[in-house]
C-alpha cells in the first residue's frame, strides 16, 4: 500500500475510532437480513455506517473527509468507499468487520468522483476518475488482489464520468459521463457550461473498448447524467441534473437500451416540478420493475414503472437523497435530516430508525445481501 | 385538547419560519436593487460602443482613453450585478457570453489571438460573432483587445490596428445586446419579473416570497464563492511561490481590485434593498450586524491595496490583503449559507445544498 498524507491522516481516524464497539441497534437485528451502507455525517465527523433491516447500526468506519458512494463485491463481504468529488480518498473495508479497513489515494494528478464498481469476477476494482489537466474523464483500473494497486486506467468516452454499474452480462460497463469540465483548483464550479456534452457510455470492461456512446438532443446538452440503476429487463436507468436556468423544466429521468435511442419520462407537471431539475439518486425495487429516482433539492423520490415509464407516485420527503431497495416494491430511503424510512408507490411509509445523533445521511444509500 | 395543542404548535411553527421574510421582497428588491443596477449595466455597455465607434472612426490618444473609462464604467456595472445569477441572466448563456469566466486553459486569449491573427471578418459582425464560442465576446475578450499587448496598433492607421477596433466594437455591441436583453428579462412586461415580483401558488417559477428568499439567499452565497474560490484564490496561490497575477481577471487593465470591490458592495447594497434586515428577530440581530461588519471590513481593506497589481499577489501587505479578504468571504459565505439561510426560513438540506 502507497503512503501518503492522505493515508496517514485517514489512518489517525480509523487508528482513534479502533476502540469504537459497533453501536447498540435499535432492535434485534437478524444475521440473515440484508445490510445498508452509507456515507453520513454524524456531528462533525464523516464516516460510513452499516446498518441492518431495522435500522441497527453494525459497523461504522470513521473518514477523513465526506465519502459518496460504494463499490461491493459479489459476495457482499467487502466495500470500498470513495470520497465524494474532488475527493482523493477511498477506503476498503470488510462489511462484517473482521479486518481492518486499509486506505488508499487516487493518483497524483486524478481525484475520485465517488462511485466505482467490482468488476472480471471482484478481480478488478473500476473508480471514476477526474484526469482534469488531461480534460478527460476515465475510470482508473485497481487489482483487488494487489492491495488495490492501480493497474490502468481507460477513456469513459465524456468528461466527468460519474456513476459506473456493471450491466447484467457481468462485462460491459455503463458510464454516466455528466459532461461538466471540472478543475479542483476550482472546486466543482463548471467550466464549460456553454459546451457541455453529457454521454452514457459502454465499455468493455476487460479491454476498455468503447462499445456505444448515446447522448440526448442538443436543446437538453445542460443534463448532465449522474446516476444509473439497471432494471429487471436489463436497461439503463437514469437521473439527470440540469445545469440550464431554473425556469426551463426539462425531463430528468430517462431509460435506456442497448442500441436504441434514450426515452425520457416526466410524469404529471407535479411529478417533474417536484423533481426540481435535479435527481441524486436511481434505484430499482428487489422485482426490478420499479424504478425509484430521489431529488433532495425538492424533497421528493418519485418511483416509476420499469417497463412503461409511467409515474407511480411519489414519497415526500424533505432533503431526501439516499435511495436502495427495500421488499419487493418498496425503497429505503435515507435524508440529509437524518430520516430513514421504507416507502413505495403505495402510500404508506414506515419509519426505520428515527433521526437523532446529528447524523444526515449523505447521498447514497446501498443494499448489501449477505451472501 | 391534544388536538388544540398540535394546532397551536403547527401555528407557531408556521408563523416562526415565515420570520425573516420581507412582505413583498421580490418585488422590493427587484424595484430597489436589480431595475437600477442591470439599467445602468446596459447603459454603460451602450456608452462604450459608442466610444468604440468614436474611436475606429477616428483614432487619436483621447478617444482610446474615454474608451478606457467607458470600460471601467462597464467593469464597474458589471459587477454590481455579476451575482444575480438566476432568471434572465442563466437564459442563454447569458453570464457565460458576458463573463466567461474562469478560463483555467486560456481558451479566451487562445481563441481571440486566433480572430486577430488571421482578421477574421465574421467577428466583425455582432450577429456573427454571436455565434461564436462565447469565450470571444465578453468582456475579457474585449478587455484583451482594448488593453492586451499589440492594443497600441489601434492608434496606427494599419489593418491589423484597424481589425482589432473593429473586433473591440463588435463584441461591446455583443455586450450591449446582452445587457439589453437582460434589461428585458427584468422589465415588468417579462414573465419571469411577474413570477419573481408576484409569487403565488400557481406559478411555475416562484410560488411563495419564501422560494424567492430562497433565490435571494442564494444568490448572494454563491456571489461570495465566486469572488473567493473562482477569482482570487486562483491567482492568489496558497503559497506566495504560486501566486500568478496574469490568472486574474482584468490584470491587463488594472482594474483586478477595483472589480473585487465593486462585487462586495454590490451584494451589500443588495443585501440592504431587500428588507431582511428589519425582518430579522430579536435573537437573528446579531447576523446582520456581522454580515455588515464583515462587507464593511473587506471593502476597506481592498482600499489599502493600492500598489501595482503585479507587487499585491507578492508577499506583503496587499498579499495580506487579499489572503484576510478570501477567508472573510468565506466567512461570510458560511454566515449566509447558514445563520442568515436559517433566520429567513430558507436553509438548505445537506444534500439539497452541495448537489453531486
């Protein structure tokens, strides 16, 4: 494993919370039941919490700085957590806690964008990655086995790939290029707002070949794509985030298939001024017929129907972001005021654990089924 | 009797976050601030293609010279209003088209040296031009023609003296127009004054005086960040070893503080049209006394920076200058985005805020 300030200063972190038990749960958690990860902030602190079906906390790994997103292994054993953009940080850690989480930095010139994904059978670690004096947007290519040495890296076909998921075929990635030059010297301010050309790519992952790249009309080239889901029919969900004016009230949420062109839904005029231009999340219900699409800049997840693109209600849920699967048609969602609850189209929704301990749970929310 | 209990709470709460919020602040604020400072943005754009026409007609030493003080009136406007980045101004790229800034990769003296290497006539044309990357005409595009080096042949009675007035004139008519249409993008007649004046429920845009706050509040944090984090800090450099005066906007004019402090009292004066201070309660005083003193400070620290630009990034006083005046700024970001947010009712979720 590299050194670096970076390293050491997550190591004192990790090092002063070693003592740290995992935290009593709010009920009895079953050993069999499925297991959530999330980023949060708790006070002043940034760590990653795993937490059980009933909202019990098993496992928090503390951070040195805001984490985002997760890639987990097929067997739901081990996760690495990746800082939130411009981030350099990402720690790899064992979901049940047996071994010590190790950390390790984005190269030199890259910073991280917050997702990745296990790839060639957990083989291969993906991370999306800023190559920002390059100007282009790639995914940096780790061996697992190696100590997440970085073995690569290849194009993503856009500028700011953000999330990456690894389609049902278990060798083709999708990329959600968003299309945003950024600079870290600039923090997240755009640089190229006039030109910005959002892509949805498809990449080999064993070769990094550039299979297909699809983007939307020129009058929508302000959505940048962020986050992606996979259905239970095998296409692409996703959630866009417009970078135009406010008061243009563009489609967010789109679909796509393999060699076909993106379809975007909207739902009623409620549904899409609720969306507020603005999705921080995309998730598919166990079935993989509902999709759930989370925008905390309105306070609402509107949830659809995979194979027709009809809306199908909404949950409202103020600054709500973090979105997973919960049972079949239902979603667990998470908010920035520390809310964690099950909902779904159908109008009921159940607290899991209440907000409390000053934790906002940060913008994504993972399902991990113990295998 | 619990059932009278929740409705007097539900009536505190109601009534506690609607503290803060000036009755009729868009409407206030767009008559006391935005009408007057975007008019005189327009105005002053107009005034220096005037002095642009002037000058290519015929040029001579006192006319380049009131068209250097036509475009420090432009400076000067500009940032009065370079923060209300929201409504006209986000339409069309009409900041962008304006300010295109920051440019990290110099796509802007790329582009313009390419225009006036080769006398492309197309930029000659306002139309034309619009068509262009929006780096070619906006003022730091015409700020390298009228102050960059090879400005002087404009006094010479050459082609490329010739092109280049010509170039400076059709990107201040580009500016001219844009200003005008946000002059119109603000004007009573434009749907989007009518939403931002007149909230109300079945409006598309604004539906409560507490969404505008919201756009108000905003827009003020984001002022702050832009002045901080995408203008000075840049050239400014975290050590004195990285300080780059030629990474500051309108080094080549000198006019790099002057617009600093022109942003800073434009949002404080901004701040003071729109009426919050009055509306802040008895425990929420203390924050605009702060905001106050703070604008108050950082205005008169950028008075002390008067030696040449080059020497304040360089360690010294005006290099403390400006290191105070970033950390105040963010200070005041932070105040803003936080305690003031939360006064006025407006604040923003933790993932609501910092959208990724």
């Amino acid at each position: 494993m590299r050194s670096t300030a970076i390293d050491r200063r997550t190591f004192l972190a990790i090092a002063a919370a070693a003592g740290l038990a995992p935290r009593a749960g709010f009920a009895a958690s079953d050993p069999h039941g499925a297991l959530y990860l999330s980023a949060r902030k708790r006070g002043p602190a940034f760590e990653v919490a795993v937490v059980d079906e009933a909202g019990g906390e098993q496992l928090v790994v503390p951070l040195e700085g805001r984490g985002h997103s997760f890639a987990i292994d097929r067997a739901g054993r081990q996760a690495v957590a990746f800082a939130r953009q411009p981030g350099r940080f990402a720690v790899t850690f064992d979901i049940t806690g047996e071994t010590p989480p190790q950390v390790f930095a984005a190269e030199p010139d890259r910073h991280f964008f917050g997702h990745g994904t296990f790839a060639e059978s957990d083989r291969l670690l993906i991370a999306t990655e800023n190559d920002y004096d390059g100007e282009r947007g790639v995914a940096g290519v780790y061996d697992v086995s190696g100590g997440m040495r970085r073995i690569g890296e290849f194009f993503t076909g856009g500028l700011d790939p953000h999330e990456a998921v690894l389609m049902p075929d278990g060798r083709t990635l999708c990329i959600a290029n968003g299309g945003v030059l950024t600079h870290p010297d600039y923090g997240k301010h755009e640089l190229n707002l006039d030109t910005m050309a959002p892509t949805l790519a498809y990449v080999d992952v064993s070769t990094g070949e550039l299979l297909e790249t699809v983007s939307l009309p020129p009058e929508l080239h302000k959505l940048a794509f962020h986050h992606l889901a996979v259905d239970g029919f095998g296409a692409v969900w996703f959630g866009g985030q417009y970078h135009g004016a406010k008061s243009d009230r563009p489609p967010v949420v789109g679909r796509h298939k393999r060699g076909a062109d993106i379809e975007m839904f909207t739902g009623s005029k409620d549904v899409l001024r609720g969306l507020a231009n603005y999705i921080g999340a995309v998730a598919v219900d166990p079935s993989g017929t509902i999709v759930a699409t989370s925008s905390p800049v309105g306070g609402m997840v509107a949830y659809w129907d995979a194979s027709t693109g009809r809306s199908l209600g909404v949950t409202e849920l103020p600054d709500s972001c973090g979105v997973a699967p919960g049972a079949d048609e239902r979603f667990r969602l998470t908010s920035g005021h520390g809310d964690m609850i099950e909902a779904g189209p159908a109008e009921d929704s159940l607290e899991i654990r209440p907000p409390g301990d000053d934790i906002a749970w940060d913008n994504h929310l993972r399902r991990v089924d113990a295998g | 009797m619990r059932r009278v209990l929740i409705a007097v709470l539900l009536y505190l709460c109601a009534s506690a976050a609607s503290a803060g919020v000036p009755p009729k602040l868009g409407a206030t604020v767009t008559e006391g601030y935005i009408r007057p400072s975007v008019n005189q943005f327009a105005n002053s754009a107009a005034a220096l293609s005037g002095a642009l026409d002037r000058l290519c007609r015929s040029p001579d030493e006192p006319r380049f010279d009131t068209v250097r003080q036509r475009f420090d009136d432009v400076i000067d406007a500009w940032f009065r209003i370079f923060f209300l980045r929201f409504g006209p101004m986000v339409e069309d790229n009409r900041f962008e088209r304006i300010y295109f800034w920051p440019d990290p990769r110099g796509v802007i003296l790329r582009q313009v040296g390419v225009l006036l290497a080769k006398n492309d006539p197309t930029a000659l044309d306002p139309g034309r031009l619009a068509e262009k990357s929006v780096a070619v005409q906006g003022l730091p595009a015409l700020e390298y023609a009228i102050f960059g080096s090879g400005s002087n042949a404009i006094l010479e009675n050459t082609p490329d003296g010739s092109y280049r007035c010509a170039y400076a004139l059709s990107v201040s008519i580009r500016i001219a127009e844009t200003a005008a249409e946000l002059v119109r993008g603000w004007s009573p007649e434009s749907e989007f004054a009518e939403d931002f004046t007149k909230p109300a429920l079945d409006n598309e845009l604004y539906r409560s005086e507490t969404e505008v706050a919201a756009e108000v509040v905003g827009s003020l944090a984001g002022g702050m960040t832009f002045l901080s984090d995408v203008i000075i800090a840049p050239f400014l450099g975290k050590e004195p070893e990285q300080a780059r005066a030629s990474r500051a906007p309108f080094w080549r004019s000198g006019r790099t503080i002057r617009a600093l402090k022109q942003g800073v009292e434009g949002m404080r004066d901004f701040y003071g049209a729109t009426g919050i201070t009055e509306e802040l309660g008895e425990t929420d005083r203390w924050i605009d006394g702060a905001l106050q003193l703070e604008m108050n400070n950082i205005d008169e620290t950028l008075d002390t920076i008067t030696m040449p630009f080059e020497e304040s990034v360089a360690p010294g006083p005006g290099r403390e200058a400006l290191v105070y005046t970033v950390i105040a700024l963010k200070s005041l970001h932070n105040t803003v985005d936080t305690r003031l947010a939360q006064a006025v009712g407006v604040a923003v979720g933790f993932n609501a805020l910092d959208g990724d």
